[in-house]
C-alpha cells in the first residue's frame, strides 16, 4: 500500500491511500476460507459449505474489514511520520482516477492549530468556593417533604399553593380549542405553571366558578400560529385542594431508602448528595472561568472549520431536542450555534495542547473517584461499575470528562487565581 499526504491549506491534508486490488482479493480469499473452515450454515455440514455461499453470505462484509484496516494503518502511520497532530475524525472517501488493479481512498484530515507559546500564568481566574450549610440541608428535607405531599380537597376560596383543578376552552382568531366541551388541567397556583393573569383570576373562585379571560400570548409561544395574539380563555374551577406535607418520620425517611429510619443518618445522606452536587457545580464554574479566559487570550487563533460546523450541528441538535421535550420548536437557526460552538472547539484544542505539551496522563485514582460518585446515586452501585466497565464508549467518554477536569485544575492552579466564598445555592445557579 502507498500512502502520499498532500497540504490542502494551513489546518488541512489529504492522505491518499493506494492499495493493490489484488493484495486485497488475496486476503479476503484467505479469510473466506477460514470462516468456511468453522461457519455454520443450515443445509450444510461444518466445514463442507460451498466456497461460493461462504462468499455470498460474507464477501461485502469480510472485505470492508480489510480495507478498513488497511486504511486505518496507513493513516496512523501517516500521522506518525508526518508528525500530524489530528482534529477530530478524519472524513475518508474513495477517489476516482484509480489505476487498473488498484484502489484509491482519500482521507481529509484537519489539523491542531499552533497556540504558539502556551504561558498559562498569564490568565487570571476566580474560583468560588462554598460548603453545605445546615440550612441548606433543611431546604432539601422541605423539598421531599413536598414530594411525598398529599392534596385534600376545601371548601374554600382557592388560594396560593393550592392544586387547582381546572376545565378550560380558548378561542383565537374565532377558532375554538377543544372544537366542543372543555379540555381538564390543573396547576399548583404560584408555581407558575401557567400565565400569571389566569393564576391571579384563579385565586379567590370557588369550585364550579367560571370566569373568561382576554391573555396575550408571548411572541416565541411554542406554537407559531397562536404566537403573539390575543386568546380569551374560559375557564371553570371543578375543586381546589390544599397541600399536606408528611411528618418527617421512620416511614417516611425509609421512603428514601434509609432502612435505619434516623433523622441524623437521613440528614448525613443528604448532605453527602448535596455535596456531591456542589463539587460539580464548583467544577462547571471552574471550567467555564478557566474556558473564558482561554478564549479571550487565543481567540484570534485559525480553527479547524469542519470540526466548528459538525460541533455548531451538535449544539444545534441538543437544543432542538430540549425544545421537544418542554412541547416546543427551535427557531433559531444554524448560524446562530457558530459562536458557542468555535468556542467550545477552542477550548478542547487548548485543554488537550496543555496536557500533551506538559506530559499530563490520566489520574487512575481521580477516574476511580469520579466512577464511585456516579455510582452512588444508584441503589446498586455494582450494576454501574459493571455498565462502565462493560462498555469502552461509556468508559472513554467518563475517561474525557475526568481528563478535561484533570487539565481544568492543572491550569487554574498556575494561572493567578483568587478565591471567592459564596453559598451553596449561588454555586448551583448557571
């Protein structure tokens, strides 16, 4: 195989790939008559299937696996001898123009830009730090004392808090919705869950009031054909019903999976999960200061242009997703994820140059920590390690975020950093 590598412009090679078609034919033979050697195929004996079904059944397949390592071989010793330092996958594609009896690839390679000198005392970086109070252990029991809420039904007026039990119409330009009778819902009131104008009318009616209501829907409502006009909603209060929170009890704390019922081994739980949340949420504010600082200092640096478009693509297609999932569209275009996206790739190039310039190797105990952090948030943390260790993607991506970590702290540690204390909750706040 002849392999050749061609500049294309400052961040780009193409690596072409000879390969003699029939070198190829040879061991895609041998490999054939291995597999029919031990190849099972109903109607024939072990070992007697005809060559020509053993080809059928399993030419196209064997022989995309011999090209495909072949090509992969070449690239690597491409990269090896050419000293290339590689972004992202490499996009391989057969050329035309291939003499008789060979076959021709081509692989477009885009390149690590140079960063130059990488002085990482030059940056300036704030790191938060904050601890878990009592008070935010209080907040939490609070919180799952609403989970396990129970609603009651009054006979009173409906008030803030209360679970509103609704049936409601609404009309837009002269169209009704439901075409006939009422479409129920319901909505705890203040939290929310639908326009303030409604809760606000909702509060003080009693069960079977009705009151009809002219609201304004907001311009990016999640359907464009209602979005930015006038709906008159009618809506009827069937009950209201007030919440009943559960003592903090034995039944109710091995509810949550303390089987010895204490308050104290509760409160020490969740302690340990709400530190365990904070630590990463100290770390996210880490890597976004030590990100913006990488920015701003090398921004002006020529990125590799595929790897920004598929990670635009990819941003892109995260937020049409988490659009789906509230029951709305994404609106904003392509063009509008290339910023966050060049960003993004400038940050990765940099945190992977700072590493390999500094020798910096993955820290097993630090992987091990972090696989004993996820796996504590399941009830059988066993099954977790065994999915990771089972699994080489999910292992290599746990391998990448325990490694960008590793490199984020390397770097705020030589950079002139300050401490800033804040609270649990401002930690929390994105």
């Amino acid at each position: 195989m002849q392999v050749s590598v061609e500049s294309t412009g400052s961040l780009e090679r193409r690596v072409i790939f000879s390969l003699p078609a029939g070198d190829i034919d040879a061991q895609v033979g041998s490999r054939l008559r291995e597999i029919a050697r031990t190849v099972r195929i109903k109607g024939f004996r072990p070992g007697k299937v005809p060559s020509k079904v053993v080809e059928q059944r399993f030419g196209d397949q064997v022989r995309a696996e011999i090209v495909d390592g072949l090509l992969r071989e070449g690239l690597d010793r491409a990269v090896r001898e050419n000293e290339l330092k590689v972004a992202g996958l490499p996009r391989l594609s057969p050329e035309e123009g291939a003499a008789e009896g060979e076959l021709k690839y081509v692989a477009s390679v885009e390149l690590v830009p140079d960063f130059g000198e990488l002085d990482m005392e030059k940056l300036e970086v704030v790191r938060h730090t904050a601890e878990v109070a009592e008070t935010d252990i209080d907040r939490m029991v609070e919180n799952l004392r609403a989970q396990r809420a129970t609603w009651h039904k009054v006979d009173r007026a409906a008030q803030p808090g209360d679970l509103a039990n609704l049936e409601i119409s609404s009309l837009v330009d002269g169209v009704r919705a439901p075409a006939e009778g009422m479409e129920k819902s319901s909505t705890v009131l203040g939290s929310a869950g639908i326009y303030p104008e409604v809760e606000a009318a909702i509060v003080g009616m009693h069960s079977g009031e009705e009151k009809t209501l002219d609201v304004t829907l907001p311009a990016d409502w999640h359907n464009p054909q209602f979005a930015g006009k006038t709906v008159t909603s009618t809506f009827r209060l069937i009950e209201a019903s007030e919440q009943v929170l559960p003592e903090i009890g034995a039944a109710f704390i091995r509810s949550f999976g303390v089987k010895s019922g204490e308050v104290e081994q509760f409160r020490s739980e969740i302690r340990s999960n709400l530190e365990r949340e904070l630590k990463g949420a100290l770390m996210h504010r880490l890597r976004t200061a030590v990100g913006d600082q990488l920015v701003a200092t090398y921004k002006d640096v020529e990125l590799p242009p595929r790897l920004v478009e598929s990670e635009a693509h990819n941003l892109q297609a995260n937020a049409a997703e988490d659009a789906r999932r509230r029951g709305q569209q994404l609106t904003a275009t392509f063009d509008a994820f290339q910023d966050a996206a060049r960003k993004r790739v400038l940050v990765a190039l940099l945190v992977g140059e700072v590493a390999r310039r500094n020798g910096l190797q993955l820290e097993r105990e630090r992987l091990e920590e972090m696989l004993r952090l996820i796996a504590s948030t399941y009830e059988q943390p066993e099954q977790v390690f065994a999915l990771y260790r089972n699994d080489p993607r999910m292992m290599q991506n746990l391998q990448n975020r325990v490694m960008e970590e590793q490199v984020i702290d390397w770097i705020a540690e030589r950079a002139k950093h300050t401490e800033q204390a804040i609270s649990f909750q401002e930690a929390l706040e994105r």
